[in-house]
C-alpha cells in the first residue's frame, strides 16, 4: 500500500502525532488559496485511505469525467492483496480509522459557515464519493461509503443548527412585529427578513446535499454483500434519527431499519421507542414491521433475543394498543427457557403485561389486595401454561421485578388457609400456589437460580456491589479465621482481594480492596503472614509488569492506546496500594521521577499515566520519612531525602503549568501535602534532628500557588440560574467537591505557617462572592488566623479589601461609587466588621491600626489633572467607614483629627460648595451622635435589630432621596439579612476565644473606662506622622 507520492493528510492521520483540528485548518488555509489544489488533496487523501497507489492529478480532474477517473484508479489498484487500511485490524489502523472519520466531520465543521456553499467543494466531493462507493472494488466501496456517511452526520449536524437558528429568527422576527408602530425599528425587520432568506437558502443546499449522499450511497450501500458496510449505513441512519427527529424520524427513513432488523438494528429501535413522544410518530413503522419483530423473540442468538423482548415491553409499555394478546402469547413462554438473561427479560414483559395488580387505569393502589390480585393472576397463568413442574423457573423469571410481592408469604399463608367457597382456593389451584410458596422461599434462602438456569452469582466483576462488600470486610472479627480453623476461607478471601486488584481500575474498588488488605495484614493476627504473602506477590507482580512498561515508553517515541491503558492501569492499582502499604522495597521511585522528567522535558507523558506516576511518588517520600528515627538521624539518609524531596517538589511546580486540568490539580494537591509535612513544624516535638528536611517555598512558588488559586478554585463564578440549573448534578458536585479540596490545602498552609498571613487576602477577598461554595472554609479560616495573630489578620483583612478597590480601579477608572462590583466590596467590608462585634478591647489596637493604614491608603494616589478631584483610592474610604461603628467613642475623635491632619499634609482640601462624598461618608461615619447630630444609615453601617423583650429602640432612617445613594437601597435591604449573618459572626468570635470566668468578666468592665483614657494619639502614631 506504499505510495511513491507523499499525501500531507494521510501521513498526519496515520502518525497522529498532530490534532485532527491543527491538520484540516492547514488544509482549509491551502484550499482558500487554491480551491482545486486543496480539493486534490482531499481526494487523495481518500484514494490513499483505500490502499490504491493512483493519485488523482489536476489533469485528470479537469478533462475526465468521475467514472474514468475511477476506472485509471482501479487500474493502479493492487488486486494482489485484500488488505486496506480500514480491513485492518491492528492498533495502529484503528487509530487511523478513527482519525478518518474525525477528519471528515472536521471539515464540515470548519467549513459550515462559508465554504460549504461554495457550489464547489461539497458538490465535487458527493459526486467523486458516490462513483466510488459503486466501484467493483471492495476497498473503495468500503473507504468511500464510510466517508460518505460521516459526511452525512457531519451535515445533518450542520442542517440542525441552521435550524435552531431559523426558529430564533422566527421568533425575534414575530417580537419585533407584535411591537407598537412607535417601537417597531424597521431597519432590524428588514434585517431579520433578509437573515431569514439567508437561513432558507442556506438549509434548502444543505438538504440538497444530504439528499445527494442519500440516495446516490445510502439506498444502495445498506444493502450491500459486506456486512461491515451495511452495518456503517445502519449505525448512522440511527444516529441521525437520535439527532434530527424532525427530519428523519420519519416512515420515509423508517422502513430501511424495518427491512434490515436481521442487522443490529433493535438497540436503536428501542431509543426510539422508549418515550411516548417518539412512540407516537412510529405508528406505521410498528404495524407494518411488528410480526418480524414478535419473531425475532426465537432468535437462535441469545443477545439479540434478550433486546427484543426489551424492545417489545418498551411498546407495550408507550404504544399500549400495539401488541395484540396472540403476539403476547409468543413471548410468555419464554419465561421458561434456560436463559436467565433472557428469561428475566421474559418475566419483565409478563408482569407487565399479565401480572401488575396497578396496570389498570385508576385503580386505588392497596398492599394486601394488590398482593392478593397478584397471586391470583400468576396461578391462572402457571395453570394454563401446563408446565407445572417448572415454577422454580418462573418465579427466577419474576425475581427481578416482583420479588417483594413473591415473599408476601402472609398472604400465600392466607390464600391456602381460606376456607370460603367464594374466595377460597381450588385443589389444583392449591398446589400451584404452593409449588410456588416453595420455590419462592428456595430462592430467597439460597440467593442461587434453579438448576440449569446459569451460574451462581458473582459480585467480583460488578465494581458497584464489590466495593461495599469489600467494606464490610474491615467489620468483621478476622481473627476468627484462626480461632475458627477457617484458613481456607482466609485463602480464598485473600485470592479474591488479589483477583479483584487485578481486574478493576476504579478508584472506589481498589480503595476498598487496600484497606481490606491492609486489615488482613495486621500485625495483631495470628494469620497475617498470609495476608503479607499475598501482597508482596501482588507487588511484585505490578512492579515487574510497570517497570518493563516505563522502560518501553521512555525508548520508544510513542504509545499506542492500549499500551497507554495498561500502563495507567498499573500505576493506578501501584498507587492506591501504596497509600495504605508500603511499597517502598520495590524501588519505584527512580521510574516514576524518570516519567515525570519525560512529561515536564517533552510532553509527551499522556496525563492518565502522569497522575497515578505523581500519585506514587508522594507516598514513596512520605513512607521514606516515617521511616526516619525521631533522633541521631543518619546524614546519608537526611540528604538522599532532602534530594528527593526537593527534586520532586521542583518538577511538580512545573507541572502547574501543564495542559492538563487533571495533573495541574494532582501536582497542587501533592504540593501543598508535601509543603505542610517538610514545614516549620516537622522538627518541633522532640524532632530536632529533621530540621534540614524543612522545605520552605521561595516567592516564585508562593506566587504560582496563588495564581493556581485563582485559576481553579475562584475562576468557576456561575450566575444564580447556572448553579440552580446544575446544583443537583453529578459531575457538578464532584467539582466542587475538588475545588474545595485545593482551597483547603491551600488554607493549611497559611495556618501552619508554611506561607505568610498576608497570602490569606487572595482568600478572604472572596469571602462574600463564593460563600455558598467556600464559606464554611473561609469562615474557620478566618477563625484560626486571628488567633494566631489578631494585628497581622486584621492587616490581611484590609489588604485584601484594598486589592479589590484597586482591581476595580483598573477595570473601570476613577468612578467606581455607582458601580456594583464597589457595592459588593462594601458588603464585603460590612462582613468582616461583624468579626470585630465582640471584645471591643481586644480587638481596640487592630481596629485602629486598620482605619489608620486604611486612610493612608484612601489619600495614597493623587488627584486627577483637573481642579477638584479627589485621590483616586478616596472611595476607599465608604469601604473603611463600614468597620467604624465597631469603634470606640475616644477612638472616633482620634481618627477625625487623624484624618484632618491628613488631608492638611497631603494639601487636597475638598471644595467647600461641593464636598467628596466617600469623605463625607467617613466623617460622619466617625461623629458620634452628640457631636455630628443624626447620622444618615447610609454613612454608617447598619445595626442589628434588638433581641427580643429588648428594650432598645430600632435605628432610624432620616427621610431622604432614595436615589441620592446608590447604595442604600441595597444597603437597607441587607439589614433584613443583617441579624442573622452577625448572629453567625458572634458565633465564631465566640468559639475562636477562651472563655473568660466572671471574675475576668467584672474587671475587664471595671477598668474599660481606665484603659480607654490611656489610648491616646500616640497609638494612631499621630504624633509622628
């Protein structure tokens, strides 16, 4: 199949070293420059898919005709081999078949706004597609169908869109029309008109194309001599139905699945039939083809009759008149048959059918008479079936869906004990109902199908059912497998937990399987040698398998898919075990560290095998320390350590940085361990001689933590309706639930002194944007941080207020006072105020150093150019003004004069006729009562309403213009919210102090006023400013 002529497409599919999209937009750049020069190369492309040697010439293209073209091709084909590309089964050619079709719908995707109607590429390539998928040649009618059918996938994916766009014209056109002749813009009619015609001309060549591939490939290849053809036409005629019902879910469309249900047709009848909406539009199709499919209940293969019997409960279930009861009586006595797969497909459609007490319309659902019902109606079927002898088989049929009612042995009891003429049971009814009142209590007892009716159950391949039975494991008393003399139970448990690592990847299963093994290998029992025998084989087995694995990948330039699984799979079960076991005998870390260096040296680590290789390392450094004794600790040791541990740190921030979400978050997370354990506090206790082993992070890594922070964990902002939208969702919780992880690891870092308190306001100034998602988080964070040093954390809490006002500053200039985002950042202020509610004298010195840095900070930026103008962090201080209230009456004073003095040195005294506003704001947020006279709510934050039976009055809003604030209807509607998020707030400040006894109580009120006078200026640092 070698071509002297070297295709660009075809050579860059086959390596697949470069992405599809990368590839067919050089070509759309090559194609744009020279339309029949690209369209060669596309034609060539597919001719070298076939495995034919000719190539398609401008020349031939501009004098022959399609069919002499081919009939040249042909010639050049080597007829001496059956083998192309597509009937090739190896690796390397799956991956080439499925990069062809991925390059096909690339190029209508890349094209469906343009070039696809350029009544020149579409038109030529249908038409060279359509002569070859006639061709003699079984390479060519193969290549072409499977080209010319993803290129009708692609299309109809394109038609949809057109669609959807059309019905929003639609709809935006009959909007602006219903407007009044005032509001009716004229310009946008006419616009939405010409869009319209635009739309039409445009879906009318798309169906003109679609119609082309139809019937010039469809209806001729669906019915070819190779199954592999038929089966490419069936599969995308289904999923065309999946993805435009409107136009293909039609009797048109239909009838070529009825004439074909011999393929593997059944599974996307019943995506058709499985809802009453789609039901509806298969009337035809169900009467017309419904007796081959009632047949096909015999079909000689067991799966395909297993989806036929679903099929046709699915219709009986949504097309309730479909079925007749002589079809019915086809499938019943399938229930019989020694397929308990089939037999309980069988049983589904019985009880369904027959045997559901509520399957009448309206009927009052009722426990004991819908369980009586029930039993009547499976003795008349048992009785009229006259196969007595199997209701063992029947009530295994019915196990699945009516096990419940079959053990309501009460009113089995019942029945067989009534004595009424009316109501009682006949002889022969008696001993049916009793066959199955034993039948039923064997299979309840013994958990096993009759014999002949498949194997015993087994859970080790389902990861859904061993996972928690592994669980269950770590309960029991496992040391009855020696007092008990069960050492061959033990064996077995053991080969179980072996063959379960073996076989399952996922990360539940193998987390369960470890710690299960780790139970069994207990020191404290008698027989946990054998538990330790079976986990060094198990090491010892997928060490061997990974380090040949690692040796291939880091000689070979690249993997194909199946190796990349394997080796992912293998480190993924090394990994989850070495978190529970230690692995570290087997000398893993050297491979996994040369991985590593590969992935961060040439990319070309796939991330699936990255992960679990970062995974293993952590816990290899981790097990090498809890190793090291607390004292006279070898330096060898100390530094091969260090070494490690450093290197490892070094190549994990790299891999911050990588492409992959997946690795950026495992490189994190392992960071942020690894920083916490080798942190300040490893050689406290008694653990002096680990004091070289201390890593602590330069600025870079400081600074990469906190922009991967923000990137990952505050970047995911959803508006209400979003999170509404998505809150019960799966995957949505698993995210959060990661998200939440990296914050919490990076929150332990600034809490043990790994990183410095100030690197807490990249966490704090998100406090009030992300509480539904982080506010347990950040509310203990804020908690342990004060008491780790209270001057430090109130510092951090106004940095952090100061990096949002100057991010706000940037994004929208001087004119901030209106704008939401500044609403938001005074809300966040009034937040952090109610952590100050409590211990007024112990939170004095913070308070005040806080409005003083804040008020250097408000007067920090000059003024603009013009005359007038405030300093552009002025309105810094509305912000400041919410933490004022919190002050003391002395301290007010002192402020006040701090702040005049302030506006004297830096000579930007307001105009006297129109006053700064945010000064004014803070100012009067300073006077007391007595001294400012009624201080409008707006200046000030707004106080909590009283307890109740309290005597204090409520505060009182001066009458004034709404709108002469733009924040205080907003700020009016956070006092109704405001009690309950204080009461919360008071409840931390409570928990985060000592509790102070009586006594401490009584002489902290007694000298209140005493150390309220000796706070002079000179805490402000009035006197030296």
């Amino acid at each position: 199949m070698s071509n002297p002529e070297q295709n660009t497409l075809f050579e860059a599919i086959r390596s697949a070293k470069i992405a599809v999209e990368t590839v067919v937009d050089d070509w759309l750049e090559t194609y744009k420059q020279d339309r029949e020069t690209g369209f060669l190369e596309l034609v060539n492309f597919i001719i070298r898919s076939c495995g034919c040697r000719g190539v398609v010439t401008p020349e031939m293209f501009r004098h022959l005709q399609n069919s002499e073209i081919i009939q040249q091709l042909t010639e050049k084909f080597d007829e001496d081999s059956a083998e192309y590309p597509l009937s090739l089964g190896t690796q390397p050619w799956r991956r080439f078949r499925a990069g062809f079709c991925e390059l096909v719908a690339a190029v209508v995707r890349r094209c469906q706004y343009s070039v696809v109607y350029d009544e020149f590429l579409m038109d030529a390539l249908i038409s060279l597609l359509t002569g070859l998928s006639d061709s003699q040649v079984r390479a060519f009618r193969h290549t072409s169908t499977l080209a010319a059918m993803k290129l009708m996938t692609a299309l109809v994916n394109v038609a949809l869109g057109v669609s959807l766009h059309q019905e929003n014209n639609q709809r935006q056109y009959e909007a602006e029309r219903s407007k009044g002749p005032s509001r009716r813009a004229t310009d946008k009619l006419e616009a939405l008109l010409e869009k319209r015609r635009e739309l039409q001309e445009q879906q009318e060549e798309i169906e003109n194309m679609m119609n082309a591939i139809f019937k010039g490939v469809f209806v001729h290849r669906y019915r070819d001599v190779v199954p592999e053809i038929r089966a490419i036409c069936m599969e995308e005629l289904g999923m065309w139905m999946r993805s435009y019902a409107a136009s293909f879910l039609t009797d048109g469309y239909l009838k070529y699945i009825g004439w074909t249900l011999h393929d593997k047709c059944v599974k996307a009848l019943q995506g058709l039939y499985c809802c009453r909406d789609t039901a509806a539009h298969m009337e035809l199709f169900t009467s017309r083809f419904k007796t081959r499919m009632v047949s096909m209940v015999l079909d000689k293969e067991p799966d395909v009759a297993v989806e036929v019997v679903k099929l046709l409960t699915l219709m009986l279930e949504n097309m309730e008149e479909a079925l007749t009861e002589e079809d019915c009586q086809s499938v019943y006595p399938v229930v019989y048959v020694s397929s308990r797969v089939l037999a309980s497909a069988a049983g589904l459609f019985l009880y369904r059918r027959l045997l559901d007490p509520q399957r009448e319309v309206g009927r009052e659902p009722s426990h004991d008479g819908d369980n009586r019902t029930f039993f009547r109606l499976l003795l008349a079927f048992f009785i009229e079936s006259e196969l007595h002898e199997h209701a063992a088989y029947l009530v295994d049929s019915l196990w699945d869906c009516a096990g419940p009612r079959l053990r309501d042995w009460e009113t089995i009891s019942a029945l067989l004990l009534e004595e009424s003429p009316t109501e009682g049971l006949a002889d022969r009814q008696g001993e049916a109902l009793v066959e199955i009142l034993v039948a039923s209590v064997v299979q309840a007892a013994e958990g096993q199908p009759p014999v002949g009716r498949g194997p015993a159950k087994k859970f080790s391949a389902d990861a859904e059912k061993v996972a928690p039975l592994l669980e269950v494991l770590r309960c029991f008393d496992l040391s009855i497998y020696c007092t008990g003399r069960l050492e061959k139970h033990l064996e077995l448990v053991l080969g179980q937990l072996q063959e379960v690592v073996e076989k399952h990847v996922g990360q539940a299963v193998l987390e369960a399987a470890s710690h299960a093994l780790h139970a069994l290998c207990n020191p404290e029992l008698a027989l946990h040698g054998r538990g330790d025998l079976v986990r060094s084989r198990l090491a010892d087995q997928l060490a061997d398998k990974f380090h040949q694995e690692v040796t291939e990948l880091l000689q070979a330039s690249s993997l194909d898919e199946e190796e990349v699984y394997s080796m992912a799979a293998t480190l993924k079960r090394i990994s989850v075990l070495f978190n529970a076991h230690d692995l570290t005998p087997w000398q893993l870390f050297k491979p996994c560290a040369q991985l590593l260096q590969r992935a961060v040296d040439t990319g070309e680590v796939p991330p699936q095998v990255l992960v679990p290789a970062i995974t293993c390392l952590h816990f290899h450094i981790l097990w090498e320390l809890s190793h090291l004794p607390s004292t006279s600790v070898p330096q060898e040791q100390l530094q091969s350590l260090k070494t490690r541990v450093t290197s490892f740190c070094s190549l994990c921030q790299s891999c911050l940085s990588d492409v992959d979400a997946g690795v950026r978050e495992q490189a994190f997370v392992v960071l942020s361990d690894l920083l916490l354990v080798f942190g300040p506090q490893l050689p406290r206790d008694g653990r002096e001689a680990l004091a070289p082993l201390v890593l602590l992070p330069d600025a870079g890594l400081q600074s990469q933590l906190a922009a991967f922070l923000m990137d990952h964990v505050f970047h995911h902002a959803c508006s209400h309706e979003e999170l509404s939208a998505t809150e019960d969702s799966e995957s949505h919780i698993e995210e959060l639930h990661q998200r939440r992880v990296l914050l919490a690891g990076f929150c332990k870092l600034i809490i043990y002194d790994v990183l410095e308190l100030s690197a807490a306001s990249d966490v704090f100034k998100h406090y009030a944007k992300f509480y539904s998602d982080y506010g347990d988080i950040i509310k203990e964070m804020l908690n342990c941080t004060r008491q780790i040093d209270r001057q430090e954390w109130a510092r951090t809490l106004l940095l952090s207020l100061q990096q949002l006002m100057t991010e706000l500053l940037l994004q929208q200039g001087p004119e901030i006072r209106a704008a939401e985002a500044f609403l938001e950042i005074r809300d966040l202020a009034r937040r952090f105020s109610l952590l100050f509610s409590l211990h007024q004298l112990r939170n004095r010195p913070a308070l005040l150093s806080m409005h003083k840095e804040g008020i250097q900070f408000a007067f920090q930026e000059p003024p603009g150019p013009g005359p007038g103008l405030p300093p552009l962090n002025l309105p810094f201080l509305e912000v400041l003004s919410e933490f004022s209230p919190r002050l003391l009456r002395p301290d007010k004073a002192l402020l006040l004069a701090y702040l005049e003095k302030m506006c004297q040195e830096r000579q930007w005294l307001a105009p006297r006729d129109t006053p700064w506003p945010s000064l004014v704001t803070y100012r009067n947020s300073l006077q007391t009562q007595e001294e400012g006279g009624s201080v409008s709510s707006r200046s000030s934050a707004p106080r909590l309403r009283p307890l109740p039976g309290s005597t204090a009055k409520r505060p009182r809003l001066d009458a004034q213009d709404p709108g002469s604030d733009p924040s205080l209807l907003q700020r009016l509607s956070l006092m109704v919210e405001e009690k309950e998020e204080e009461k919360d707030e008071v409840t931390i400040e409570e928990e985060s102090n000592e509790e102070n006894t009586p006594e401490q109580d009584r002489t902290l009120l007694a000298s209140q006023d005493r150390l309220r006078d000796l706070f002079d200026s000179t805490i402000l640092g009035i006197e030296d400013a």
